[in-house]
C-alpha cells in the first residue's frame, strides 16, 4: 500500500482512489461540492484544492485539486497550507456572489452542504454587495421543488439524473454565470429516481415537496432505522417524525435514504422516497370498527359492504377474546390469513394464536407455488443471490420476464451501471483511473451486454443490446433453449425460427463468454415456467463455469420471501381454504375469519373471493388503511405502519433485515400481533396453547419464539440487540441533541414538560437522552458529525468511502437447507392462437407508480398515477380498428372493465397488457395472465384537450 505524508502525518493508504476520498476515508475535512462518492469526480468547482510538494525540501509546492489528483507513493499534501485555505475561501467567496442569502427560509436549512463547505473554508463575511443574478423556477411535479437561485452549478444533479440515472428531461441550459439547470419546459420529472435529487444537491435547489407541507428542521426529527415496504429489494431508510403543533402525536414527515452498502447505497426510488404519505392518508384506519348495519347500505353498493363505527377498543378485544375462548372450546372455527406486506412477527402471532392447521398465506395458490418456487431455485449451490454491487460488477446480464425498473427499481438502477462495465475495462486497459469519471465516460464503445426478453422493458431499452418482446409461454421456452444451447450448442433443434435461433446462439455465446454473467427473473409474470427456464440457463451456466452464477429473483412484496418460510410444505393458500370452507357448508360450527394487514380482492378473483367471504360468519381485520376488504369486515383493528411498529422483513436475497419504530401510531393504532396478545389476557381462562401468546411483553419475544420454531429462520433471535442493550447504561436517542420545543411546543396548555414514551422493544429512546454518534450503535439513523450535517456525513461512519457501515452490514441471510432443485420437464407449448381474434391473452404489466398497494394512498403519487389503459399491439390494432386512447371494453370471466387503448410496437401479437394493480384494476389483477375477449366501446373516443 502507498504511503503519503498529509500534514507532517504519514499515512498507509489505498493507492486505487483520488487524493480527495482518501483524506475524507482517513477523517481529515476536506470542503467539496462536485464530487460524489458514487459518482467520482469532474473537478468543476475547485473547492477541494490542496497543495502537493515535490519533496521535503520543497517549501512552495503546487496547488492541485484533491478529486482529481492520483495517490502517488512518498507523496506529501497539504490541507491546512495557507495559500490552500486562502484559495478554497476566494472559491467560496465567489459561488456566494449569486447565492441568496435565504438560508432561515431555505429548508435546507441546518443539513445544507453549503452552509458546512462555507464555515469550513472560513467564509465568515460576505464582502459582495453587487445585484445578484435571479432565475425564474420550474414546476417540476407533485414531488420536488425548484429554487434556481441557489444553484452554485457543481453539476452534480445532471451527472446524476442523465449520466447515472439514464433520465433525459433535465438539462444544464445557458453558459457562462447563466447556466440553469431545470427542463426544456415546465412538467414532472420523468425519471423513477428523480427524488434524490433532494440529497445529491449540495444546496437548496431540488427540496421534497412532499416535506414541505409539514416542514420542520433536521434536528427536530425523530428518527430510527426502517426497511422500505413498497418492493421486496429491501432498501434501508431513515424515515422522521415530528409531533404536529395541534397536538401530541407525531406525524411521519419524509423518507431519507440510509445508507446500506449491499443493497441500497446512497440511492433510493421515488416510490420509494415518497410513498411514506400513505401513512397520514384519509384512507389510515386510526380508531377500533365495528359494524353498524349488517344489509347492504344503499342500492348501488356492493352485497355485502357494511356501514362502520367507532367503538371503545376494550369491547373489540373483549369480543375477540370470546372468539378466541369459543374456538378454543370447539364452538367455533378460528381461521387466520397472513400477508406478505407485514412482519415476519405478526404473521407468527396469528399463527400461533388459530394454529397452523388453520392459518393461510393470503396468497393465490399461483403466488404460493411461485414463491416456493423462488426459495427452492435459491437452496441450489449453484445458485448465488447476488447483492448490489456485485450486480453493478456484472459484465453480461440477461433479464427474463421482469421489468424491474417497476417491480425492483434499486435493481434497476444497479443494472444501468454494469452496462458501463465494457467502458470501464476500456478505461483500465488506458490506465485512466475509475474514479475520473468524466473520463470514462468519453470513451467509445458499447454497453455490456443487456439481453432482455419479456413482455414490457422500462427505462433500460436504449441500454439493452438485444431484446425479445413475446408472451410468458415463449419467453420460457426461449430461456430453456437457451439452456440448452449454454450446455451444448449442438442440441438445438433445427426447426427453431432463424432468428430465434441466432439470438439463442447469440446470446449463449455471450455468457459463456462472461467472467460475471448475471440472470434476473421474478414472479412477477405471474408464470411458473419462466422461473424454472431462468433457473435452467443459471445451473447451466454454473455447469459450465464449475461456479455459481449470479441469478437475482423479484418477488412482489416486501416479506413475500419471509412469509413463504412458514408453508415449506406448499400448502395453506387461499384456493384451498376456499375448498375447505365450501366443504363445512353442512357444519353448523360458525366460522370467524381474521385478516392481516391483506386485501384479499388483489390475491383472488371477485367471484372467488365473494364466495370465499359469504361462507363466514364474521370478518375480523387488522390493516393500516381502508381497502375493498374492510368494506365486508364486522370488526376492524388499526394496525400499525411499518414506521410505527418494529418486526422483520425478508428481502429477495433471503436477507432478514430488523425495521424499528420512528414513532408511536395516533389513536389506538399498535402492531397487530398486540392486539392478539391483548385479546388473550382479557380471556378469562388461558388454554395452555395460547400461554406462550399471553407471556410476549417485546417484539423480539416473537422473534426469538420463531427462530426456535423454524430453524430456517434461526437468523432472528441474533439479528439485532434486545430491548435491556445499553451502552454506557444508555439507550440510543431518536431524537438529536439539538431537539427544540420539547416545552414551548404545547406552552398553550401546559408549560411542564410530558415525559417521553417508554419503548419497551428496542434500546431507543424517544427523547433526545441517549447515544448520538452512529458509529457507536447501527440503530443510530440520525446521521450527522461536527461540521457535517448534510447526508455528505456518512463517510465518518464508513470503514471507506463507499464501503459497509462501521459495525459492519444491518441484516443476516437466513440459512435454508442446501439441496439440488428437481429436473423439470421442457416448458408446455404456448397455446394456438385462438380462432375468435377478438380472445385475447391478458398480461400484467407493472408501474413504479400505481401498481403497489399502499403508495397508491400516498397523496403526491396519486397525483401521477395513470388512469386504466389496455395496451394493444399495433398490427392487432388495425385488425380490430381501434385507435390511440379510444375506449374499449374487455369482457373477463368476473366482468367488464373498460379502459382507453394504448398503441404499442412491442407488446406481443394476441395479447394486451393490463396494468397491475392500478386503481379501478386492482379486482382484475387476481385474472392476469388471462384470456378475455376484446371490443370497441360504444362511448365516443376521448379526444385530445
């Protein structure tokens, strides 16, 4: 390792970074705008200047920017060198002649990287006090505001947006002291990642709209370490709190990134980002309810919804508990159905509580069967889940049946870097560092191969260097032949279409030719075979190579992969309790059906599921907001939201990651394996097999209670500290040091100050008393360091510039039992096309916005979710005469659902895609892939305005 000299101190240091990551990776505080430690450097803004000498004899030196100088062996810098500091302050000095001096309004007030570089290089006093130039702001959508006058153009946010985000709509406009940086015209922000503009800006530029409207400081948020429920990618985050100036109870605020080396690193999705809204929706049930009317409540409802009122919460538990007593004594059915968008613990607790026989997933048998799949294809030893940036690193990637800038978006954005990865070798091959990322960029060559093959391509396809846009069926049994061809290329068969067959050989030839080929699939095509053919080409591959090969699968929600642990045996899905239910018609036992935080109209289709709830006698539901399923509910439970609650999630890599509670939830809302717990102590007599339920006073209770259960699972009971860890006898603090109006707050109503609730599941506090510093405890969110406020802080809590936390990574995989995956057969032949061209074939397509259930409620979402559409492929178009944005109607096996008609290239012949999930879809989404029968509506075509 090289070693340098900074400031008489000598150091032994990585000679692959610039000067500048190096002294910030060593804790010496050098100022600088431009770069960015994913991003590297440019030097456009000269603040990072050192001095450099030639030797120690040499009393001068030479001045030097630190980001783009290279670590040279025996070198010896300077940051304290007065003609340095000088320097960096007449640099400073003139990015502030234009800069507003608006800092107590500009809400990057008190974390702005601005205000730390400018107290850091000693810009104290402003000399200037010429007329500043003035630009005029940009609405930029429902989720950033725009403030151009305090651009100090360190270019940062369109080396983010364009270069590493691949978006198109946001420019550097003008020359000289004129350069804007805004859109061509007015209009949101097209790119998924748009967001983080927010933290890459070093001033107040690009701000969260959505924070906006409930604003308060940095240091007045209350914050703990939580895990992003809106995909299964598993992104960590720091969400925050503050209480509301009308009374007691805080509100979630914003989502920030936190920062997680293997997954998420400095970057998150928008959805990510802004879908925390759902929480302080109108849709948030905060109040125990009960039914108030059992028949149907007007002539246009849906049989079976009922009228709701608030009730004291001790007569709902009460009534519970009864329930709970009558099963216990053989008078009643007590059934529970789980969910994959809730906590390892609070699935647990209900299956505890109804009993294993009588507990369900929540899923279709479909989406049982293709979780399972998932978790059996990861068993295999030639199987490697690959993290983050090990799928930036890879030189090949095939993507089968995905589109995962909309179903696993962080991924997305991870494989839009290894496209650069043939440039980067380039680059090497030059001896032109990596970190020079101007540079690398000028270089000429092609991306690293992308192949994607599919039924829709988001945000990737100008990236992509081949691509097959056909139905799950083909895709399938591309990927099998492709198997095949990886194996032996002489087992193709020749009656293969020719160009079918090039791209096989094609793309056989391309990774068996990668030293770090990666597979993405997932289930999110709703398709069985399409997992095992990705599956296939990966042990193919790792055959070949004598190595696991790299294949990362999507699953749909957030502890999709958690939830599938507790039915290894594949059984318990919703289809079979229907089976079960239609069988006990006779059986005059009444049965109570218990719910968890699940609508049930997105997991089965209508008719099913009316069927499935009419063979109950009651409906009692536990979930965070109102959904189609609490309308046919008799008792409803708040439940808390993942910011208000602590548990376990499983991610897509099989990674338990524990999320703590940034705040206790308003009215009576409480986790809802709480409300089981309570509901068995008001049970007058205990049965002895809910004793265990009885004694959990802590979260971490639950979790160690699963890992003894499932030694799957057994990764709990160390995840992270109890609730009695302390260090130094103290808890670690939500709330930072320089929390103000702890009194002044509620001084209206009383002057003394209420003491802070007690946590009795984490060693947390919610008070500012507590551990500080992240570098002491991981559960420290609040990331900040003397003369650091921004998120630029994070590297005094890095072993390295970009490299894990200190305490090493939160989360540990799960340790499933090694085993070879069964041989399956070749894929079914895709089926004819049907003689009626008017039968079609439905396929779910995706949207970052609108497919995910509980970001639909999120108030600056749903300002761009799209309304319902069908996209139709061009040449079927013509064959039905139907045109752009025309209505048409189509006619499912539950209904008719009318929409207005997109026109696309690439959809495949003899289907239509259907958005997921999108609102007035969701009870259509249970049917994809389907067949329906197409036609013109005969409502008048919807004209442009």
């Amino acid at each position: 390792m090289p070693t340098i000299t900074i400031d008489g101190e000598k150091y032994q240091v990585d000679g692959e970074q610039n000067l500048l990551s190096t002294c910030l990776t060593l804790g010496l505080n050098v100022p600088y705008f431009c770069w960015h430690p994913e991003m590297g450097s440019v030097g456009a803004c000269r603040q990072c200047a050192m001095m450099e000498y030639k030797d120690s004899e040499d009393q001068h030196g030479r001045l030097i920017m630190s980001c783009m100088t290279p670590i040279r062996d025996g070198g010896i810098y300077s940051v304290k060198d007065e003609v340095a500091e000088e320097f960096r302050g007449s640099i400073i000095e003139d990015l502030m002649t234009n800069h507003p001096h608006d800092c107590p309004v500009c809400e990057e007030g008190g974390e702005c990287h601005l205000q730390d570089m400018t107290e850091m290089s000693g810009h104290t006093m402003r000399r200037y006090r010429g007329t500043k130039r003035t630009h005029r702001n940009q609405y930029l959508g429902p989720f950033i505001n725009h403030e151009m006058n305090r651009c100090i153009t360190c270019y940062r946010c369109v080396r983010f947006y364009n270069d590493y985000a691949g978006g198109e709509d946001l420019q550097a406009l003008g020359r000289n002291h004129q350069v804007y940086f805004g859109r061509q015209e007015e209009g949101r922000l097209e790119n998924g990642f748009s967001g983080n503009l927010v933290e890459v800006c070093p001033t107040g530029v690009f701000t969260d709209k959505t924070f906006s409207s409930h604003f308060v400081r940095k240091w007045d948020l209350q914050t703990a370490p939580s895990v992003c429920e809106h995909c299964a990618v598993g992104c960590n985050t720091a969400p925050g709190a503050r209480e509301s100036g009308n009374s007691n109870e805080p509100i979630l605020r914003r989502i920030t990134n936190l920062y997680h080396h293997d997954i998420n690193g400095y970057f998150l999705c928008d959805r990510g980002r802004f879908g925390y809204e759902y929480i302080n929706s109108a849709t948030r049930i905060q109040n125990v309810l009960s039914v108030r009317q059992e028949d149907v409540i007007s002539s246009t409802a849906e049989k079976g919804d009922r009228l709701h009122r608030e009730i004291n919460p001790q007569e709902a538990v009460l009534h519970l508990a009864e329930q709970i007593a009558m099963a216990n004594q053989g008078k009643r059915n007590l059934i529970g159905i789980g969910s994959p968008r809730t906590s390892l613990e609070n699935n647990y607790a209900l299956r505890k509580l109804v009993g294993s026989d009588n507990f369900y997933s929540g899923l279709s048998q479909r989406d049982q069967e293709l979780l399972h799949l998932v978790s059996t294809i990861q068993q295999d030893d030639r199987i490697q889940s690959p993290s983050t940036p090990e799928i930036e690193n890879a030189d090949a990637i095939l993507i089968l049946g995905e589109d995962i800038y909309n179903t696993a978006p962080r991924i997305s954005l991870a494989v839009r870097q290894a496209a650069r990865n043939r440039q980067k070798q380039q680059a090497k091959s030059l001896k032109i560092p990596l970190w020079q990322d101007s540079s690398v960029r000028q270089l000429e060559g092609d991306y690293s191969p992308i192949i994607f093959a599919g039924t829709e391509l988001s945000n990737l396809e100008k990236i992509t260097s081949n691509t097959l846009f056909e139905s799950p069926e083909k895709v399938a049994s591309f990927a099998c032949n492709l198997a095949l061809a990886i194996s032996d290329p002489t087992s193709l068969s020749p009656d293969l279409e020719p160009s079918l067959l090039e791209l096989i050989t094609h793309t056989a030839e391309i990774l068996r030719g990668a030293s770090k080929p990666l597979i993405i699939s997932g289930t999110s095509s709703k398709h069985a075979d399409t997992l095992k053919s990705a599956a296939q080409v990966a042990t193919a591959l790792s055959d070949y190579k004598k190595q696991p090969t790299m294949l990362y699968l999507a699953c749909d929600e957030v502890n999709s992969l958690g939830l599938i642990q507790f039915f290894n045996d594949g059984k318990g899905n919703l289809d079979e309790l229907l089976e079960r239910l239609k069988k006990n018609t006779d059986n005059q036992i009444p049965t109570s059906l218990m719910i968890l935080e699940n609508d049930l109209y997105r997991r089965l289709d209508k008719k099913s599921l009316e069927q499935l709830l009419s063979q109950a006698d009651e409906i009692i539901l536990l979930d965070t907001l109102l959904n189609p399923t609490s309308k046919r509910a008799d008792w409803i439970f708040p439940a808390s939201a993942t910011a208000e609650s602590q548990g376990t999630f499983i991610n897509n890599n099989g990674l338990a990651q524990r999320f703590y509670a940034v705040y206790e939830g308003k009215g009576f809302i409480q986790e809802s394996w709480r409300w089981l717990m309570d509901a068995v102590n008001f049970c007058t007599e205990k049965p002895a097999n809910l004793s265990a339920i009885a004694e959990w006073q802590h979260s971490t209770d639950l979790s160690d209670a699963i890992a003894r259960e499932f030694p799957v699972l057994k990764a709990l009971d160390s995840l992270g500290p109890d609730e009695d860890f302390r260090i130094d006898g103290l808890k670690v603090a939500r709330q930072s040091a320089r929390y103000s109006g702890r009194t002044a707050i509620h001084a209206e109503k009383q002057v003394s100050e209420n003491p802070p609730l007690q946590d009795p599941d984490a060693p947390m506090s919610f008070s500012m008393e507590g551990i500080h510093n992240p570098n002491r405890s991981p559960l420290q969110a609040n990331i900040w360091s003397p003369g650091w406020n921004s998120n630029q802080s994070i590297f005094k809590f890095q072993e390295e510039v970009g490299g894990e936390r200190r305490g090493g990574p939160s989360g540990i995989r799960i340790e499933r039992p090694r085993r070879v995956m069964p041989e399956w057969p070749a894929p079914s032949t895709p089926p004819e096309v049907a003689a009626d061209p008017s039968h079609v074939q439905m396929l779910p397509l995706y949207r970052l916005f609108g497919s995910e259930e509980l970001s639909n409620q999120a108030m600056g979402i749903s300002e761009v979710i799209e309304a319902p559409f069908v996209m139709v492929n061009h040449i079927d178009a013509k064959a039905f005469d139907i045109h752009q944005r025309e209505l048409i109607e189509l006619e499912t096996s539950c209904g008719t659902y009318r929409a207005e008609v997109r026109i696309s290239p690439t959809i495949p012949s003899g289907t239509v895609g259907i958005p997921y999930g999108l609102p007035d879809f969701e009870t259509l989404s249970p049917l994809l892939p389907g067949y329906a029968s197409l036609r013109p509506a005969e409502a008048p075509a919807i004209t442009e305005d």
